[in-house]
C-alpha cells in the first residue's frame, strides 16, 4: 500500500510542527524519516497513523483519502521506542492480542502467533513475561505484535532508540531481513543517519518541520540539496567557500592550486582507516579520511605541512 502526504502542515499553539509537507512512499518499500530531534518526523509518523490530525493537507493510503478515517480503520500498524507491551501478559498473549480483540479463531490465532514467533526468532520465548525479556528481545515482540493482524503499513517511531549501540546495530540489520520477508510498506522515524543510510529505500530529511529532501540514500549522500542535507546525511565540513566529505581530501606535501595549507595535528588509526586532523592558518580544524595504506604508503607525520586539496565538494546558495 502506497502512502502519499500531501501539503501537510500542523502547528501546536505558536510552534509549527510541520510546513507544508509532500512525501510520497511507495508501496512495499521502507522509508526513513530522518532529521534532528523536535523536527516533526514523529508528528508526520503519527498524522499517518491517525493518531494527530493536520491542520491542512492530505493523507491518501493505497490511493484513498484517509484524512479523516479513524486509526483502528487504517490498516496501520504502530510500534512505539519504548515497547509499550502489556506486563500482565505473556510474549505470547502480546502478539495475539490484536487478533482477539479482532475475535478472530482460536486456531488461526494460535498459528499466527506461531508464524510471528519463528519469524522475529522468539519461539523459545512464547512463554516469558515482557519483564523476562532483553531489550532487543522485548522490540521483535513489539514488531511482532504489530504484525500480527497483517496490516499493510506498518509505522515505527524511534524503534531503536532506547537500546545500545550494539543491539541497534543488530536490530536494524535483523529489521532490514523481516522487511525483505513481509514486504510490508514501512516508514521509520530515526535521527541516527547510519541506521537510516543502512536499511533504507528512501530517506526523508526533515528540518524544522520542512522536507529538505527525498530519494534513495545514495542520491542523498552524492547530491544534497542543500548545506543541512550534506552535513546531516554523512560527515561534511567547510574546506575554503565549499564544503567536502573528509573522504574527499587529498593530503599533498607540495603546493597547488586549490590546496589550502595545514599543519596535521593528530593521527588517529582506525582498524584499517585513518583519520588525520588538522589546522589550517587560521586554526580551524579539518579532518581527513584515507586508508591506512595509503597513509602508511605516504609516511605522514604529527607536525607536518602539507596541503589539502579537494577531490569533490560542493558550493551552496547559504555558504557561498
């Protein structure tokens, strides 16, 4: 089911949430919402669920005005960061829950859940109380249970955030399989541009309640439309009027044009990166990253001169 936002905009008193906000999901694919924290990825996540209205704007799923429908009439499932799981109940009563309320059989309910256990890797855990669980452990029983009526839009905000890098870093690959599996139509709230860059068919950067930009990671990444989109999506710094990806950057121990003067100031080795920072003459930090064989090949050295040249940066209306 495709979700298409159109000329959203919400405000709470005084604050504009969101300003005049178009976005086009498509169906089967999963799209980020990507953006600093009080930037209206979670007002916009909740908007399409039915959870707020819009003051203005539209909300089609799958074609169809859903503006005004009610949330349990959607088709939505919502997972929210902090589980939201009923204590009371068993992993297993959890996942069924939307099933009974829906008074669906006892024997489909039960093959459902069984279906979902296998599939987030928790049948051996039907039986434990949310309390028993690992945070990791207690968010698949979330997604399971948000699963388990079969919706055909499923919404996550922050689903991640409460957990450790580590387990962060485990669940979005693990959620990236699921999504390949169930081909549901996902949209995904996140300020972490890793988690978004690696899971994600479509990003969508969001900045004060204005979309900056959409399209795939690596559209974002190669051409940004703009200063935030570039510093946000990636690492991005000031290199002369232009700003360029410290990946970006060659080191030379002779003069250019183009090159801008620098002293290396610190060598960091980073497995099989490195990263090289440096001052310029008028002191402002820049940072390098190369690998460590060309690094080592090069022979660099703390206290060094050499000049940084760009091998691709880009000029701004805002930093020019």
């Amino acid at each position: 089911m495709s979700i298409l936002v159109r000329n959203v905009s919400k405000r709470f008193g005084d604050f504009v949430a969101l300003d005049d906000v178009s976005l086009d999901a498509e169906s089967g694919a999963l799209t980020a919402l990507l953006g600093p924290s009080g930037s209206g990825k979670s007002t916009l996540l909740r908007i399409i669920a039915g959870l707020e209205t819009a003051d203005e704007g539209a909300i089609l799923l799958g074609g169809k005005d859903a503006t005004a429908v009610a949330p349990q009439k959607r088709n939505v499932g919502f997972v929210f960061q902090h589980y939201a799981a009923f204590k009371h109940m068993t992993v297993r009563d959890n996942i069924a829950f939307g099933l009974k309320v829906r008074k669906r059989p006892k024997a489909e309910i039960a093959e459902r859940v069984d279906e979902l256990l296998n599939l987030v890797q928790l049948q051996n855990f039907g039986h434990r109380y949310p309390a028993q669980l690992s945070g990791g452990q207690r968010q698949r029983m979330g997604l399971a249970r948000a699963l388990a009526p079969e919706p055909q839009v499923l919404l996550l905000d922050e689903p991640f955030g409460a957990l450790d890098a580590r387990v962060r870093s485990e669940l979005r690959e693990w959620l990236r399989r699921l999504h390949d599996v169930v081909h549901v139509t996902t949209v995904f709230v996140t300020h972490d541009q890793d988690e978004a860059m690696e899971i994600s068919d479509q990003i969508a950067v969001i900045n004060h309640g204005r979309l900056e930009q959409a399209g795939s990671p690596r559209e974002l990444y190669d051409n940004p439309a703009s200063e935030f989109v570039m510093t946000f999506v990636g690492d991005a710094q000031p290199l002369g009027e232009a700003l360029v990806r410290p990946h970006d950057i060659d080191l030379l121990t002779e003069p250019v044009d183009g090159a801008v003067e620098a002293m290396i100031v610190r060598v960091t080795l980073l497995g099989r990166d490195a990263k090289v920072e440096l001052h310029d003459a008028s002191g402002a930090e820049l940072v390098v990253l190369m690998t460590r064989d060309r690094f080592d090949d090069a022979g660099y050295w703390r206290g060094q001169t050499v000049w940084a040249l760009p091998q691709r940066e880009r000029v701004f209306a805002e930093t020019a």
